[in-house]
C-alpha cells in the first residue's frame, strides 16, 4: 500500500480480540451513531481497490490556508475531492498533483457508505467524495467543523481501518466538551441532521501495529460534497 506500513509484526497495546470485535451500534447524539466492525465483511472487497486508487494518487501532506503542514496524508477518490493550501479549504475535480480527476470511488466503497448511512438513519446517502486520510504515529487531527460540502443535507460517512484511534466527537461550539471514542479497525462513525455540524477531531495516533495494515491508522470519509 503506498502509505506503507512496516511489516506487522505485533499488536502494540491492543489484544487480538480487539480487533474481533462483535457488531453493534453506540449512539453519540440523536443523529449520531458507531457501527462497531461494521465493515468487517467489505475490507477484502474494500483493501485491493484502496491499493489501486492510492496507486493512481498517493498519499500528500497538504498545506492549510495558515502555512502549517497537516500531519495526516491526504488523497481522494470520487467526483469530488477535499483540498487545502495557502488559498483555502476546498473541493475541486482534479487532483491539485496530478492534474488529472481523482480516481472514480470504487463501487464498494459507495455501497458500504450507502449501507452504513442506512444503519445509521440515513436513507438515500449517494457520496460524492471520499476523502483518505492516513495517519502514521503522531498523526492528528484538530477540532474542526465539516463545512466546505455545497449543503449540510447529507450525512458524514467514517470509516476506520488499521491501527486504533481516539476520535473526539464534540458539540456545536469548539469550546464544547468532547467524547472521546476510541475507534477500532473496521469501525463506522456517521453522523448528520441535527449532529452534522458538530465537532470532531482525533488524538495523535499511537504507536502499533495491525496485522492487517502495519504501522498506520486509513480513514475514509464519505460526503455529499456538490
Ligand atoms: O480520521 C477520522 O476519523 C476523522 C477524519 C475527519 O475528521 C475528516 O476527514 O474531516
């Protein structure tokens, strides 16, 4: 995989049984659910396509619109993709390194968020956009609203694969409080409607290794962006 992982080796501070964890469905607010290993019978249709859009356009550490670098590599796939630089957070069509559009979404990328969304409340979910954030030990993500996507209408679709992460799910303000949730390989996060605003980040991912995807945490966002 082009993020590349080390060869696994061993499971860190997480027991094997962690990551065999049963489904069920945690509620973060009224619009918000966990769909724990939800995803657990599509990573082996999922993985192989993940491989082949990060062949066609590799992970990237992009700029924010103040000058920092953000520790989290960055592609997309689908019509529409997240970028970021020295003008501003945006989604754009082509692929700001490559020049050309970003890889098609997978087919079993739109069918898992669909299904997800559904689980979750959501009927009629059709993403656009699949954002695919890497993060290596170390990697974060600061508190931050969803708001580049042309309406709020659409859910956010989350999807966790490879090494644990803390995911703070925060309210309406940045000042709110946040649950910490941690979240496992294969677990959904979606949240929308009246929770679609809320903030949300994660903590600096710990040192590990899946067996699966090695020394690194994949996260995979689904929105309705145009
Ligand atoms: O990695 C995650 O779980 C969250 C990603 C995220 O917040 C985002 O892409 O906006």
């Amino acid at each position: 995989m082009p993020c590349n992982p080390d060869a696994p080796a061993n499971l860190g501070l997480f027991a094997e049984s962690d990551l065999l964890q049963p489904a069920r469905t945690e509620v973060l607010g009224p619009q918000a659910r966990v769909l724990r290993g939800f995803a657990l019978p599509w990573t082996e249709r999922l993985l192989p396509r993940l491989d082949e859009v990060l062949a066609a356009a590799p992970f990237r550490q992009m700029m924010t619109p103040g000058g920092h670098t953000m520790s989290v590599g960055l592609s997309s796939c689908g019509a529409l993709g997240w970028t970021t630089d020295r003008h501003g957070y945006r989604y754009s069509a082509i692929d700001p390194q490559s020049l050309r559009p970003w890889p098609a979404m997978p087919e079993v990328f739109r069918q898992l968020a669909e299904h997800a969304a559904q689980a979750a409340g959501f009927n009629d979910f059709n993403p656009d956009s699949c954002l695919i954030n890497c993060y290596r030990p170390g990697a974060k993500m600061s508190l931050h609203q969803d708001r580049n996507e042309r309406d709020f209408n659409a859910p956010i679709v989350s999807l966790s694969l490879g090494l644990p992460a803390i995911f703070l799910f925060g309210g309406q303000q940045r000042s709110d409080k946040s649950q910490r949730v941690p979240l496992l390989h294969a677990d959904v996060v979606v949240w929308g409607g009246v929770d679609r605003l809320r903030y949300h980040g994660v903590l600096p991912l710990k040192d590990g290794t899946h067996p699966e995807l090695g020394r690194q945490r994949i996260n995979l966002t689904f929105r309705h962006a145009g």
